[in-house]
C-alpha cells in the first residue's frame, strides 16, 4: 500500500489512535458531558463513525462518476438525532473499524487514476479520492484533541 497517493496506513492508524486516546476512561466519562451544547467521548465517536460513512459514501461516488454534488451532513443533527450519548464506545469503534478494514481493501484495488478521479463537494469545491482519504485522517486528529480535551474537562470536576 506504500504506493498509494492518500496515506492508507495513517488511515488505518486512527482506530489504533481514538483506542490509545479513550484508554481508561469509564462508562461515566466516556458520556459526561462539559456541557449540554457539548459533545461528550461516545458522541464524538458517533460523530466520527458518522463522518466515516459519509467520507465512504463520497469516494464510492466519485469512483462512479456520478457527477452528483458530494452530500454535506448536519454533524450535530446526526449525533442527537441517533441519541449518539446512549451507545457503547466500543460499538461505534468496532464498526468505525469495520469500515477501515473495507475501504481499505477498496483503496488497494484502485489505480493511481482512481485516485485523482473527483467530485464536487456542498461548497463547490473538487475533492479528490486520495484528498478524501487525507482529509477524513486528518479530521480524525482534530477529534483526537477534542477527546483530550473533554478528558481535561472531566478531570477538574
């Protein structure tokens, strides 16, 4: 996979990364919440589980050219609206995981032309494959340092 243009094994690396980053915590501060407005642990899970099925759902649309707008999703809307807060932390990771492990077979299959193919996202903007995957980790990292922040949070209660 080291001839890929998107880092596939940093890819694969955030399960690895968002399990060293909840490791310890308890039922209780995986859902405690600093605040109502705020996301707690579990919910930022959900939301990257979430976000990982919208990423995958995007790339098999630009691999089928279907020239269709790249859907958007109402991050917020999503988590409330499945009650993000009342699953289990290793449930979201587990098919967080899933879905690694599939694209990741996908991604070995494509051709460096697959991997410049793109679409137009909500904003306008062309996103390719390989900026899809790239993109997708590097959110990850932004929650990574959400998680440890709500773990900060938590611990000056």
């Amino acid at each position: 996979m080291s001839n890929q243009p998107a880092d596939v094994q940093g890819y694969l690396n955030t399960h690895d990364q968002l399990q060293e980053a909840i490791k310890g915590l308890d039922a209780t501060q995986l859902k405690w919440k600093e605040t109502p407005e705020k996301w707690s642990v579990t919910e930022v899970l959900t939301h990257l589980a979430d976000h990982n099925i919208v990423v995958s759902f995007r790339i098999r649309d630009i691999l089928a050219d279907t020239k269709a707008t790249l859907p958007a999703f109402s991050q917020d809307l999503w988590v409330s609206g499945q009650q993000g807060n009342q699953g289990d932390a290793s449930d979201v990771l587990a098919l967080f995981k899933a879905l690694l492990v599939y694209n990741s077979l996908l991604f070995g299959r494509l051709s460096e032309a697959d991997w410049g193919k793109s679409g137009i996202n909500f904003k306008g903007d062309a996103v390719s494959v390989a900026a899809a995957v790239e993109g997708f980790t590097n959110h990850v990292q932004r929650h990574i340092g959400q998680i440890g922040r709500i773990k900060e949070a938590y611990s000056k209660i």
